[in-house]
C-alpha cells in the first residue's frame, strides 16, 4: 500500500498552459516536500511546506499543503519545456523517515 | 558549497561479484539514506543511517549491507549481486529533523 499518491501519473501539455498534480494520503505528515528529477539526475528538493494551509510560490510554481496536512498540490503557471521532468512528493511521517510518492511524469511541449 | 557525490555514476558487474557504491556528503548531516529507483516502483529506501556507527534496514534491504564509519561517508555494498539489482541507486542526506533530503545524482548500475 502506497503512503502517498500522486496524481496524474503522467501528464503531456503545450507551453504556456497551466496544470496541476496532486500528492494525497490518509496520514497525517508533520511536513512535505516536492522535488523535481531531470533525466540522469538525483530529485532535486523545490519546496518543504510545514503548516496546515501553507501556500508557497516559486516563481510559477505554487504550492499547498493541506489544512489536514495529508495532501498537498502544485500548480505551474505558464508551462515552459523546462518544466518538464519527473515531480515527486515527499513526506516525513512524525518521528519517521521520508516516504516518496511514485511521482507525476511533466512533459511540456515547445 | 556543501554537496553530496556519488561514485561510480555507471558500473557494469558480473552475477555474484561484490560492488560497492560510494556516497560522500560534505553537509555535515547526521542522516544517510540509499535508495534505489526503478520503473513501476519509484523510490524505495534500502538502509539508513541516523549517524556514526548507526544502520538500520530499509524496506528493501535484503542483499545489501552499509557501514557508517564517519559523518560523511555511508557505502552501499552489495554482496553478491544480482540481476534483480539492476538499478539506479540515489544516495540521500538530511539534518536530524528530516524535513529536506540532498540527493546525490546516481549510480546507474547493471548485473549481467
């Protein structure tokens, strides 16, 4: 049984379109991650998220995390080609190590 | 800057040889991890450390042994290998409250 799901598992969209995935689970999480993995590379951490409601923004990347703290989302605004890559959650169960959701597939075509 | 290295990025082994991957991390974090990455699977986490001297199994330990001899270095030794171990391996590092793993960028290893 998965701890997190990501949904969709892969998406394929046109440049300048906006999109959204999510990472859901039915625990609660004392903090999140997203991280980003280029072809040939290691996950690269984007953003840790530690409060119920949380929004943060990375340029156009924006990030929630749940009032419940079980879920979180991550919207891009404005795809570019370089946004394309594998975007992984991640969690940190209280007093536990991380668990990794199995990841959305971004593919944004020029 | 602080970083976390992995080597070698590619190995090619025999069925049966023993293989060793290095991890080095120079963020001076208490907390180690080795993962491996297939299709189908995603991240599953091998052995971990929480400091020197200090391993503990994974989900996915079996065939695998780490030492942790000092903070920065954690090895991840496969005993006899594989072919099921055909794999990209990531090492990982954090501080003690687990809120942002560093990755290394992988050994992409096959067991033929």
């Amino acid at each position: 049984t998965q701890l997190l799901k990501q949904s969709p598992q892969f998406l394929s969209i046109q440049e300048g379109e906006n999109l959204t995935v999510y990472c859901n689970s039915s625990s609660v999480f004392s903090s999140l991650q997203w991280y980003r993995q280029e072809p040939g590379e290691g996950p690269v951490l984007l953003v840790t998220v530690v409060t119920g409601g949380e929004v943060k923004k990375l340029k156009r990347l924006t990030f929630q995390f749940g009032d419940a703290r079980k879920d979180s989302s991550l919207h891009i605004t404005a795809a570019q080609p370089g946004d394309t890559g594998l975007y992984l959650c991640a969690a940190s169960p209280y007093g536990q190590n991380f668990v990794f959701g199995p990841g959305t597939r971004l593919s944004v075509l020029p | 800057d602080a970083e976390i290295t992995q080597s070698p990025r590619h190995k090619i082994t025999e069925t049966g040889r023993q293989v060793t991957l290095a991890c080095h991390q120079t963020w001076n974090h208490n907390n180690m991890f080795w993962y491996r990455q297939d299709l189908g699977h995603g991240l599953r986490l091998i052995h971990y450390s929480y400091g020197v001297q200090d391993t503990n199994k994974g989900e996915v330990s079996d065939g695998y042994s780490v030492s942790r001899s000092n903070t920065e270095d954690l090895p991840l030794t496969l005993e006899s290998a594989a072919s099921s171990q055909t794999s990209v391996y990531f090492c990982a590092s954090s501080g003690h409250l687990n809120t942002e793993a560093f990755f290394g960028q992988g050994t992409r290893l096959t067991v033929v």
